[in-house]
C-alpha cells in the first residue's frame, strides 16, 4: 500500500543580508564610490587645453613672507618688524581702517580678507626686485616661476645656479603684465620670447634684454651701485626711469581669488587718483604676479626715491629742479608695501605718499631694505 507524504508549503520570507554579507555590500559600494570620483578627477585632468582653468582657491593661511604664501592649516605668520620705524614719516587717516565698499566685490570674497591681524613686519627682508614683462594676470600660472620655457622661468634657474644672493642678500623676481618703456615688444608671445622688457630695483633702470644676455644680470646684481655698463657691454638697452614712481598691485588671479578680483579694479581706481592729484605720466600703475599676504588683499608695492644732496655743482643751487637735472644725485629708494587696500583708498594714498612724502600708516606692512642710490 503506497503512502503519500503530505506536501509542505514553503514559507517566504524578506530576505535580509547576513551581517558579514552587509558589511561586503557597504565596502563595495564604498569603494566603487571612491573609484568613481577619482575617475572623475582624471577626467578633469585630461580636459581639453582650450577649456579654461577653474578659478584658483582661496589660500586661507598664506603666510605674508613675500613668496612664501599657501602654509598649513594653523601655520602662523612670521613677523619680520614689530615696531615702526623712526626714519619714516607716517601719517595716519581713520578713513583707511575700514575696508570700504565696491560693487564689483562680492561680499561673500570681502569676509575672507583678515581685518584684524597685524599688518606691521609682513614682508619678508630683500634688496633687489627684478620685474619681467610676462602675460596677462588672469592667465598667470599659479606659480610664474614654473613656466617652462618662459625667459622669467630661465632668468630664475639662473639666479638659482649662481648663488648670488648669498652676496647681495634675497631677490625678487615677479612678473609685470605689460612693457611700459619698450612698447615695441607687445606683439610677442609670452613663450619662447627671446627679448623681454625687465624693471630692476632699487637702480630704477628699464632694460631690453635677450635671453642671452641673463649672465650679466648676476653681474649687474652684484657690481657697486648697479653698474650699468655691465649690461650695456651685453647688448643690453637700458633706460634709467629715476623720476618716476610705481605703483605695482597684485593681480594674481590664478594664485588667489582675492586678489585676482580686487587687483584689477585698484588699477583703475589709482589711475583715476593719479589724474585727480595732476600726477600723470609720473607715476607707473602696473599689474604684478604674487607678492605673499593674500588675506590682506589688495596688496601693492609702491618704489619712490627721495633725493638727499639737492645741489647744482655749477651753481651751487639747492632747489630739488637742479638735483634731478644733475646726474650725480644721492637718493633714498623707498620700496613701500601696503596691504587691505580697497579703491576707495586710492585717493588717500596717492595724496599721502606722493603730494605729502608721507607713509600710510594703517596700510603699511614694511618695506624693502634700505638703499642709497650714488646718482
């Protein structure tokens, strides 16, 4: 007799992952997540040559040591002065404390500018300044110097090679984004250019310059009271610009956004104040590469000399006409720097340091080592 087993009924239920088998599953996705977004970055990194960069970040912490900004997270500030000195007139205007406004500012970049740290002995000690014409500052590489190929990336290694500041003390080399004196080398690429327009101070000499003619330039940095015949001998053009001013601004758009922003309308801003004082055609506004202390944006360079012995050797005349009409002068160079500067600044500045021979003391952040210039 045959027996039938009863049929059980199979009972279903939510299938749920075993504990080990949840942990696998969330490594998995973890990992395929992380994979992903770094095939997302090598993506990034093969776009086309023509899609322009993105804007360059915010450096939160740069130190304001002249060329050594972008420190760590926490990293603090080396203070090079921490008293004013007595060899300087300072003049001091309430209006210069606050930030000001501008439009073209967005609030949201104003509230990273530092309002309330020590602007006093953040410039890092140098007594040389080398400017090269070199492109424009909003395509500026972040760091000028690493421009392959570029004549300021040779003339750097070769200053580098020499050990010549061992000599003559720290230089600096940053770019410029127009010719002002040799007008006629516009029209060159900023690659591969073999003649480049150079500004030196504190000899307040314009040079045309070859590639082949850098070797002088050590040469030149370490002669007694900036040999011109050095370079001249090299082929070199030069132009002694003595009676002129500069007002150099960081526009370095790459580097940071701060300045990158406000850079540009303090150029138009100063060429306003410079006309409004009369004072066109005597002082230089000109675009410059990263000089340290974005927090403090704007930041400028102001170069200016004083002429010390006012005296005609003809005539015995004292009047400051006479001692610049004469080439043997002595002359203090005055390589100011000024951080927090905002366009509605510019009228003040170029009032006190230019009609009144005077510094702005709110703004000043330190100055490049002292120099006599034997005219």
């Amino acid at each position: 007799m045959l027996r039938f087993r009863p049929v059980l009924r199979a009972t279903f239920r939510p299938f749920s992952y075993p504990k080990q088998a949840k942990h696998l599953y969330s490594m998995q996705s973890f990992l395929s997540g992380l994979l992903g977004s770094k095939k997302t970055e090598q993506q990034q990194q093969q776009r086309p040559a023509d899609v322009p960069p993105s804007p360059a970040p915010i450096e939160e912490n740069n130190s304001a040591s002249g060329q050594e900004a972008g420190g760590k997270e926490g990293k603090k500030d080396k203070v090079y002065l921490t008293e004013y000195p007595q060899d300087i007139t300072f003049l001091e205007d309430p209006c210069l404390a606050c930030l000001g406004s501008h439009e073209k500012i967005p609030a949201t970049l104003q509230s990273k500018i530092d309002t309330e740290g020590s602007l006093l002995g953040s410039v890092k000690p140098y007594k040389q300044h080398f400017l090269i014409a070199f492109g424009k500052g909003n395509t500026w590489p972040h760091s000028v110097e690493d421009s392959e190929g570029s004549f300021i990336a040779d003339f750097q290694q070769v200053l580098e090679e020499s050990n010549v500041e061992e000599k003559t003390g720290r230089i600096m080399v940053t770019a410029i984004d127009r010719n002002i004196y040799f007008t006629d080398l516009e029209t060159q690429k900023d690659q591969d250019t073999e003649t480049v327009e150079l500004l030196h101070f504190p000899s307040f000499c314009a040079m045309k310059i070859n590639r082949k003619a850098v070797p002088s330039l050590v040469d030149f940095c370490q002669s007694e009271n900036f040999d011109v015949s050095i370079l001249r001998n090299a082929g070199v053009e030069v132009k002694h610009v003595r009676e002129h001013g500069f007002v150099l601004v960081c526009v370095h758009k790459l580097r940071d956004k701060r300045c990158g922003v406000i850079g540009p309308l303090l150029i138009e801003s100063f060429q306003k104040s410079i006309s409004k004082f009369s004072l066109d055609n005597k002082i230089e506004v000109v675009g410059v590469s990263h000089i340290g202390g974005h927090k403090w944006a704007g930041n400028i360079i102001i170069y200016s000399n004083r002429f010390l012995e006012k005296e005609d050797a003809v005539s015995g005349d004292t009047t400051g006409d006479c001692a610049r009409a004469h080439e043997q002068s002595k002359a203090q160079i005055d390589g100011h720097w000024y951080g927090r500067v905002f366009p509605d600044h510019t009228d003040t500045v170029v009032e006190q340091h230019f009609v009144r021979g005077g510094v702005c003391k709110q703004l000043w952040r330190g100055r490049m080592d002292g120099c006599v210039m034997d005219w």
